[in-house]
C-alpha cells in the first residue's frame, strides 16, 4: 500500500510552495451563495500541493498531459483547495469540515480566520458536521493544546467512521505512516466526548439537510445533501481530490482511499447521479461550486460560482 500523506510528505513537496503562491490568489474560494433560504459559505483552509505520485495512475503521460492542459506543471504538483463550509439559516450556524488545523504544517489553519471574516466566532458554530475524520478534514477541530477549538459545538459523524478509527485493531494493521490520521481522529473524539452524535446511512442532519453515505475513501465517508424547494446541493466531501485528473478518469484513485474500488464505485455513481439530475455540487477539494457534465467515459466540469454557468472544463 502506497504511503499516505503526513506532515513530512506536505513538508517534503515545499519545491511546489513558490508555484502555490503564485495561483493561490486566483484560487480565492467563492462567496456565499444561496440554496433555498440556506447560506453556504466556503472557507479555504489552504492549498495541498497534489503529486501526480498521490494518484497513482496519473503518474505517466496521460497525467502529465492533462496538468500540462491545465497550465500547471507536468510533473506537478497540481494545487488543491481543502475547504470546510459555514452552513447558515437563520440563527443557526452549522460548519461541515474543519480543514486541517496546524495537523500538516504551515499554510494552512486559515478556516477560523475565514470565520471570523463572516462574523462568526467559534462559541457560535451549534454543530460541526463531519464528512470524515480525515486530517485535513478533523484536524481544524483542536486547538494548538489539543481541546476543542468549538467548545459548544455537538460533533454528527457516521457511525462506521467513529468506529473505524477508534479500532485498535485497524491501528495496527494499518502503515505506520497512517499514525498522524489516527491519532488526529482519536484525539477529536476525545476533545468532544459527551458531544459526539454517532448516526447511521442517510441520517436528517437539520430540516433540508441530510447525509448522504459516500463509502470508500473511507468506511464511513460521507457528503451532505441541502435541499431548500427547488434548490439542491450535494457537497460530497472527498469524492475527487483532482478535478483535473480524476473528472476525466474516475478510475483514477488516491493513495488515502481505504477500499479502492469502493471508492471507485461510489465516485462512479456520484457522478453519475449528479449529472443526471443537474445538482450543484461542492466539494473540499474543489475551488467552485459546479455541475457534472457527461463526456464519454469520464465527466467535464460546468462552473456555477456566478450568476449562469461560467463554461465547462474538464
């Protein structure tokens, strides 16, 4: 099994950091648009510089030609937003994702500034929905001392991820370089404990808003579903980690994927779902809101950040 990222291997691609700067200000995440009487704020927590190496089967000229496409690097790296969401709707305000906190380093723990930017400090997130309990997806929950960066907050999980990490058995069965995921996943339940609510497939998260189960990245992955009347969207976690390269080639799968194929699977059928019935879809590692468009074996991208479509990439 392929190494997954830890803080040494984000360390170890700084070559890319100069190239990061340079797109990180056109990267900029989008403003707060509306589904339905709902809020959705995108909040970017920094830019992962992505290895063709990270996607295995992007690393050889097909990869390299979509990069090269995209005005990016052949070799890479391709940089990627981590994004967590300020959900609103009245008085209430619900973050999902909490980016990676100080887990990974420099460049990134920029979500509660991006909070504070909206107005919101953290005693006013009610809820923090997790999509998974992925690093770059927990680690923004704790603070530098390891406690709860969201005191008052109650932590909605599914129940599958819960258990996952929390198995001692699957700790030790796993690499050893899956010990920064582990002890970051263990140390938020244990920051939240009393305020962790463990739920089960498509549990109702508040009136309009549901999870929607997404397995394979990881056992208990899941994205999150608002509904408001006609409006409708689908923010599905880490369904891709590269629009350039895995839109294309949903086969394509990360080196963090714990059931490949699961995965493969789900990505297929997500997709296939979206396109078929013209959701807006988000994503935390997706710089714009969009909608999947058919395009032969693979997908194409339709930008939906601004009022109408923006243009359709891959």
């Amino acid at each position: 099994m392929p190494l997954p990222l830890t803080r040494r291997s984000v360390l170890a691609v700084g070559v890319g950091l100069p190239l990061l700067r340079i797109v990180e200000a056109r990267a900029a995440p989008a403003s707060a648009y509306r589904v339905g009487a709902f809020s959705v704020t995108p909040l970017r927590d920094g830019l992962f510089p992505l290895q063709p190496s990270m996607i295995p089967a992007a690393d050889g000229e097909a990869g390299r030609t979509l990069l090269a496409q995209a005005g990016l690097p052949p070799g890479g790296p391709s940089p990627e937003p981590v994004n967590a969401f300020l959900i609103r709707h009245g008085p209430r305000h619900w973050l999902l994702d909490a980016g990676c906190g100080t887990v990974f380093g420099p460049g990134f723990d920029r979500v509660t500034a991006a909070l504070a930017a909206e107005g919101v400090g953290p005693n006013q997130i009610d809820t923090v929905w997790l999509t998974h309990l992925h690093a770059d997806h927990a680690g923004g929950l704790l603070t530098s001392d390891g406690g709860a960066r969201y005191a008052r907050a109650e932590l909605v999980i599914q129940e599958r991820e819960a258990a996952f990490w929390s198995n001692a058995g699957a700790r030790a069965r796993a690499p050893a370089a899956m010990a920064v995921f582990f002890d970051t996943a263990q140390a938020v339940l244990a920051a939240y404990a009393g305020r962790v609510r463990r739920v089960s497939g498509a549990a109702d998260l508040a009136p309009g808003v549901a999870f929607l189960p997404l397995p394979g990245h990881t056992p208990g992955h899941a994205g999150v579903l608002i509904e408001d009347g006609s409006d409708r969207l689908l923010i599905w976690g880490d369904i891709l980690h590269s629009r350039i390269l895995q839109m294309p080639h949903p086969d394509w799968t990360v080196i963090w994927d714990a059931d490949p194929a699961e995965a493969v699977a789900t990505r297929r059928r997500i997709l296939d779902r979206a396109a078929g019935e013209g959701l807006d879809v988000a994503g935390m590692h997706l710089a714009t809101r969009g909608r999947i468009v058919r395009d032969g074996a693979g997908y194409m991208w339709e930008v939906r950040d601004r009022a109408g479509p923006e243009g359709v990439s891959r």
